[in-house]
C-alpha cells in the first residue's frame, strides 16, 4: 500500500505538477514528435490554392509526414513555415491548432471517429488573398524592393500582399538539418530582412503621402477647407528656426487645399501641420491608428509612428516637417493602405485580416472572420472631400502621369516621395503610392512601397515609379472580378 501510495504522488508530481515545465524543456522533443506523425490540414487561398499542405513521406523516412509549400515564396511571409528543428512562424504558429485539430469543436466532432477508427481530425484554413492576384502583385514589383498590399475597404480583407525580397518556406522547412539550417543563416544575413514581410512587419517614411492624414486632421478639426489658399513660395521658414523648408525639388508652389493636394506642395502641410498645434496633431494621428501595432491576424505586426514628442512644443520646425511625412514620421506599408481604404469607406478603417475561414476535415466551416470597424479617424464629410482631392491626384495631379485605369474606371490616389537624404548628399527616397478604386464606390485600395536602395528608385517619384505597378495591380483586381 505504501509503495502504491508512493507511485500515485510520483506519477501526479510529473505528470499533473511539472506537466508545463516538462513541455518547455529544449530536450523534449516528444509532443512535436507526436504532432509530426499526425496529419495537418492544408493551408489554401480564397480562390482554392493550395499554399501549404503535408504529404506523406516515403517508408523509413523520420517522421510520416513533411510540410511543403506549392507555391513557393509566394505566400511565405504569410504561411510560414512549420518545422521540427526550427519550430513554427505566421498562420503555421497562430493556426496550430486548428490546422491539427486540436480545438475543442474539432475533438468533439470527432468523437464518431473512435469508433470508425479514423484519427485523422486536421482542419484547414482558407485565406482572404486572391492567387491571380497576389500574383499579379509580385510581377508588377518585380525584383524592386518593396512591398505592395490590396485590401477591401468595407470588410478589411486583404486580397494581396506582397513583400521584396522574400523567401522560400521550403528551404527551412527542408527535413535535412544542415541544409535548413544554411538556408536560415542565408536568409538572417541577407539585405533587407527577407524573414520580415515589408508590409506589415516594417516601416518606412511615407513622404507626402502623409498628407492625406495631415489633410483629414485639418478638415475634421476646422483648420482648413476646401477654400484655404496658399501663397505661392519657393521657402517658408518656421518657428524657432532660420532653416528654411522647401518644395519637392525647390520649386514654388501655392493655391487653393485642391491645387496644393493635387501638385503635393510640402510647404503648406507644414503651415496646416503648425496650424493645428502639437496637441491636436498628435490626437489626430492617433486617431488614424498611428503608434500602435496592426490589428492584423498574423504575429509581430508593426507600429507606425509620428516620432518622438518629448518638447515638441519647443520643437516646432520638426511638427512642421512631419506634416508632409518627413524627420521622424514612419509608416507600415499595409497601413497606408488601411489610410486609402479609410478614406474609401466613409471614414471607418477596418480591422485587417488573412483568415477568412476555418474548416474541419470534411469542409464545414468552424468559423469565418467577421469585418470589424477598428478606428473611425474622420467622418463621412470629410472622407468625401479627401476622396475628391485624391481623384484630382489621378487625373491632373504627381499621379496623372500613370495611374489612369484601363476601361475608364475612376481611382483616386495620394503619391509620395519620401526624401532620406540630407541636403547637399545624394539623392535617395523611397517611392509610395496609395489609390482606390473605382472612386465612385470603392472596391479595392492598394498601397505600394518602393524602398531606396537602387539609382532607379532614388532618381524617381512615387508617381511614376510606384504609380504604373498600382495602376498593373488594379487592372488586375478588376480584370479577375469581371
């Protein structure tokens, strides 16, 4: 009796007591071990292609199953990759257990099978992203580095997102060790981070694009409408300062808020930005979401940011720079596109998702995602007013140049032309585009991202470098709706 007694305590002690300490472990490796011998539901996009799936592997092979990616890099920033000596990244991680069929809805329908003697109880997980789409994204970018993004502006639902340099999952999910093992030491090393999505996991100065936001804040705020004028000036000098703020590329520029959006003047978002103050442009950026992590369904989602606002106050020249987007202001390339999908949708920003759905085994949906309003930085009236100023963008605007739709279908569209260069250094910016379309009733908003590390992007503007891929990308979404 004692030694059974013995025994009881014993086997509760490790099992009951140290059960969380004993999974942790580095060198136990059996419950990875047991989900490597279970199957594990594929991973597909809205259209039904497969992006990640597990096949059986040959007789004597380590374990029954290995996890591969049809598609290659294509969707890599957004599966991941799930393996046994490097773990899980992405929807691999955050939809284990759905994908193995470990939730409590999927064990319970799957209580039949204890019966039948089927084990096998995987579930899938069915995207928002478009195949043709996300496609025709990563050839309208090409090898540039950057980043392009397509969403819906009513729902939030992303249809494309696309991010260069990228990487293949299968490298790492490779059952070789060594040859994993190379393949993620590649990637660590590799220029512009290719384990990290430029869309959502980076930020970068927006340049002028971040008028949109400056503008919204005005309108809402009463500082400006669409009759304030500008005079027309090659300078400004500021508070606080004798250095003076120009023009893209010194030229004088002025008019009325449709003249000065349209031709993407710099010096009259400082004054608007001086005009509403430090208090009331913080609030306001805060309003658009800036300085918080997206909302989005996949792990280590950036935070834009406005800067540091420690003694800006006494910092004014600053406050007035980052009114176009420039000093410290940086921005998440997906959530520029939320700022054009704003704007799109009457002032409401939807929460941003890639999951559409999860499946059992047989198809029956567990769960769909649900659109869900996650910040309403301006009101219906002034979303309207920045949807008109956007259209003069596109049509006698930086943007007129190469965004113009095929089939006469009308977009709207902020450039920018982000400079990171010092004055008297050599020219180097990134290129941003944002649009939606058509602007009349919005289906798609895009936001794309060219990053300043080649001669062609630092030589060139948002609008025409960044321009045609929005414009190739949107012919695209359209194209496939038809």
């Amino acid at each position: 009796m004692v030694c059974y007694v013995v025994l009881f305590v014993a086997l509760n002690y490790w099992q009951v007591g140290q059960e969380e300490e004993l999974t942790v472990r580095l060198d136990n490796t059996r419950a990875i071990r047991r989900e490597f011998e279970q199957p594990r539901g594929p991973i597909t996009t809205s259209d039904g292609v497969v992006a990640a799936e597990s096949i059986l592997n040959p007789e004597g092979s380590q374990f029954r199953f290995q996890r591969v990616y049809p598609t290659g890099e294509l969707y890599g920033h957004i599966t991941g990759y799930y393996t046994f000596a490097f773990g899980s990244t992405q929807l691999e991680r955050t939809e284990n257990d759905v994908l193995v069929g470990a939730t409590p809805e999927q064990q319970l329908r799957a209580l039949p099978g204890l019966v039948t003697g089927d084990t096998d109880v995987s579930g899938s997980i069915r995207l928002t992203l478009d195949h043709d789409l996300q496609e025709a994204a990563r050839a309208a970018l090409g090898e540039r580095p950057g980043s392009v993004a397509v969403i819906e502006p009513s729902t939030g639902a992303i249809k494309a997102m696309w991010s260069s340099p990228a990487y293949d999952p299968n490298a790492i999910a490779n059952p070789d060790f060594e040859d994993a093992q190379n393949a993620l030491t590649f990637l660590d090393a590799y220029p512009g981070d290719p384990l990290l999505a430029n869309t959502y996991q980076q930020r970068y100065m927006p340049g002028s694009t971040f008028k949109v936001l400056t503008t919204g804040i005005a309108l809402r705020d009463g500082v400006a409408n669409l009759q304030t004028a500008f005079p027309d000036e090659r300078e400004f000098v500021p508070p606080q300062t004798n250095d003076p703020i120009e023009n893209f590329q010194g030229t004088e520029c002025g008019g009325d808020l449709t003249e000065v959006f349209a031709r993407s003047c710099n010096i009259p978002f400082a004054k608007l930005a001086l005009e509403i103050g430090v208090e009331r442009m913080l609030t306001g950026v805060a309003d658009w979401g800036v300085g918080e992590p997206l909302p989005i369904d996949l792990p280590r989602a950036a935070a834009s940011t406005f800067g540091s606002s420690t003694d800006l106050a006494q910092q004014l020249p600053l406050l007035a720079i980052r009114g176009f987007g420039q000093n410290e202001v940086q921005m998440v390339p997906l959530h520029m596109a939320m700022v054009a999908a704003a704007v799109a949708n009457g002032g409401q920003m939807m929460r941003p998702y890639v999951v559409e759905g999860r499946l059992d085994r047989s198809g029956t949906l567990l769960d769909r995602t649900e659109p869900e309003v996650w910040k309403t930085p301006i009101s219906a009236d002034v979303a309207r007013t920045l949807n008109d100023l956007m259209q003069e963008v596109a049509s006698t605007g930086t943007a007129s140049c190469c965004i113009g739709l095929d089939n006469g279908i009308t977009v709207a569209a902020k450039t920018g032309t982000a400079q990171l260069n010092a004055r008297g250094e050599a020219e180097r910016s990134h290129a941003w585009i944002i649009a939606f379309a058509p602007a009349e009733d919005p289906q798609y908003a895009v936001a794309v991202t060219l990053l300043g590390t080649t001669d062609e992007i630092n030589a060139g503007t948002g609008g025409r470098l960044a321009g045609p891929i929005a414009k190739q990308v949107l012919d695209a979404a359209f194209a496939g709706a038809g």
